[in-house]
C-alpha cells in the first residue's frame, strides 16, 4: 500500500449558509504531523468530523487507503482511523482501565473478549499518560485534564494509522500538553502514523506540526509546509490580528500585538 493514506479531492464543505471550505485538495502521508489552524468558527471541527466520515461534505470525495470513505464499514473506518473529538461527555459510569480498553474492539471480532494482548497494550498506554495509578477509578471522578489524557490514551489503544484530534491539548497543563504531542510526533515519526490537530495554539504548531492548513473565516484555505506559512505575514492575515514572531534556538516564538 502507499504511503498516502487519506485522500481528499474538491472538498467542498457547508453548514448552513456558511461556506467553511471549498475545493479542498489534501494528501496525508505516513509521518505527517497536519496542524489545522483558524478562527473560531472557520470549520476546524467541521472538516475533522468530515474527514472522519461523521459529517457529510458537501462536494467532493474523501478517500481512506485509496478507497472511497462513504463505502467502508465504521468497524474498517475504526481500524484506520480515530478521533478524539474537543469535549467529551461520559454517558455512562465505568472505570478508566475500561474506558480505554474500549479502543481495541475495532480489532475484534463480533463477541470476542479482548485478550491478554489487548490488555498489555492498554495497560502501556496508561502508563504513557500517566494514568496507570488511576485505572480502577470511575472516568466520572475525571478532572478535564485527565479525562483528555484518557481520550488519547484510549486512541493508543485502538491503534489507528491516522489520528485526528480536535484540540488535543484542551484542559490540560503545560507538562501535559507536550508530553501529549511529543507521544504523537513520536508515533508519527517512528511508527509511521499521520496526525492532523486543529490547534488554537500557534507555538505547538510550530514546534510539532510538518504540514499547515489555514482555514480562512471566508471558505479560502491555504495549505502548505509549516516553515512556509508559519510567519507573521500569514498568521497575521489568518487571525486578522497583528501577529509577531521572535527568533529562538528552537524557531519563531509567536505572539499577539497590542
């Protein structure tokens, strides 16, 4: 199989009379880290869900391992592809060694019980965030940070080769918010997987992000390298606010003007 995994031609994306995308043409890549960046309410949670096949687009084709989304089964999706959406809300009571266990039934079968395989992948996911101590607790005695971490924890867990996440850093602390992204650019890096984010976040984009798309309040995208369209110009116009940069050993660090 390629090394192209999700395909996306003349994407066209609406929700009500606004127009938050159109002709959206979009490759990802084995290794790629995709920031998605723009104002609130430019359709970066829109065109996550889309791509994720929650939401329908309103024009054009999205192609997951060169085959159509529309005509895979959620199960297929789920083996290729997880999301962890910006809030989440726990409809039922179970513990948190549950609640991530819960990523491995896309690999199951029908009524089969997960394994000890299963269990030692998500026992190492815990461990990755910290939440191992916490695992015979109730996921509604969570706070937000740790909820988060459960999400991704659980996406660990299903193992997926694309990784969209909306906001993944939300309600969580600075230690937190990089050891998150620094797991996924090491899982994009190492294990060959792709990550797209959405991220309000222009600091993380330029430290773990390869690829940039800028969604524009206007439905105009520009999609590119990082070290291209992470500048003062173009963040300046996306945000339309005074955006500078200051050189450091380790790239510009942005911030807002007055």
């Amino acid at each position: 199989m390629s090394d192209s995994w999700l395909q996306i031609h003349g994407l066209h994306l609406r929700r009500g009379s606004r127009q938050l995308c159109r002709d959206l043409e979009l490759e990802l890549c084995a290794g790629d880290m995709l920031a998605i960046l723009g104002e609130n309410g430019a359709g970066k949670s829109s065109l996550l869900l889309t791509l994720a096949g929650l939401l329908p687009a309103t024009q054009g084709t999205i192609s997951l391992g060169g085959q159509i989304l529309g005509t895979l089964s959620r199960r297929r999706i789920a083996r290729q592809l997880g999301m962890l959406l910006q809030d989440h809300v726990d409809m039922f009571p179970m513990t948190v060694w549950d609640a991530a266990l819960l990523g491995r039934y896309a690999h199951l079968a029908v009524w089969q019980a997960p394994g000890p395989a299963d269990r030692q992948v998500t026992r190492a996911a815990l461990e990755q965030l910290d939440l191992l101590a916490l695992a015979h607790r109730d996921v509604t005695t969570l706070s937000g940070g740790e909820r988060r971490r459960l999400g991704l924890a659980t996406l660990l867990v299903q193992d997926p080769r694309i990784y969209l996440l909306d906001e993944p850093t939300n309600h969580l602390d600075l230690r937190h918010q990089m050891q998150c992204l620094r797991l996924l650019s090491t899982l994009a890096r190492e294990r060959q997987r792709a990550v797209v984010f959405a991220t309000h976040d222009l600091n993380l984009a330029v430290q773990f992000s390869n690829k940039v798309l800028m969604l524009y309040s206007d439905g105009q995208h520009r999609l590119g390298d990082s070290t291209a369209l992470l500048t003062e110009h173009h963040l300046s116009s996306l945000f339309r606010h005074p955006i500078h940069g200051v050189p450091t050993a380790q790239g510009l660090v942005f911030y807002p003007g007055t």
